[in-house]
C-alpha cells in the first residue's frame, strides 16, 4: 500500500499567527499545544447565531417552567 504524503507542519503560520495575531510571547506560544494553537485559530472564525425563526421554535418547544430542573 503507497504512503500519502504528509503535509509538513506550518510552522511559519503559527508563529506568525501566535506572536503577531495574538500577540503572545515566545514563551507562551511554546507552551501551546498544536490542539490549542488550532482551537485559537478556530475561534477567530465567525460563528453562526441563531436566526429569529429557529430561536422561536426552540423557545416554542422548550418553555420555561416546563423543565426538569424547575426550582420556581
């Protein structure tokens, strides 16, 4: 079976991303992990909200008061 090849790490990104994006120190953005500088990255990323008409049904199908943990 052929080995895929493996794309390297993008070390210059990260630097560049953690020291002047982030604006962290060396030190700091060496004790990350790649799962954490990869976290960070995807934060940056804009997230979805809720429309008007999904947050309705929601609210609709999950009123307050009704639910198992009411304490009112």
């Amino acid at each position: 079976m052929k080995r895929q090849p493996v794309e390297p790490f993008p070390w210059d990104d990260v630097l560049e991303f953690g020291l002047m994006t982030l604006r962290l120190a060396p030190r700091d953005l060496w004790l990350l992990t790649p799962r954490e500088i990869a976290l960070c990255v995807d934060t940056r990323q804009p997230k979805q909200f809720l429309s008007r008409d999904k947050l309705t049904m929601l609210m609709n199908l999950f009123p307050d008061g009704g639910g198992f943990d009411d304490r009112s």
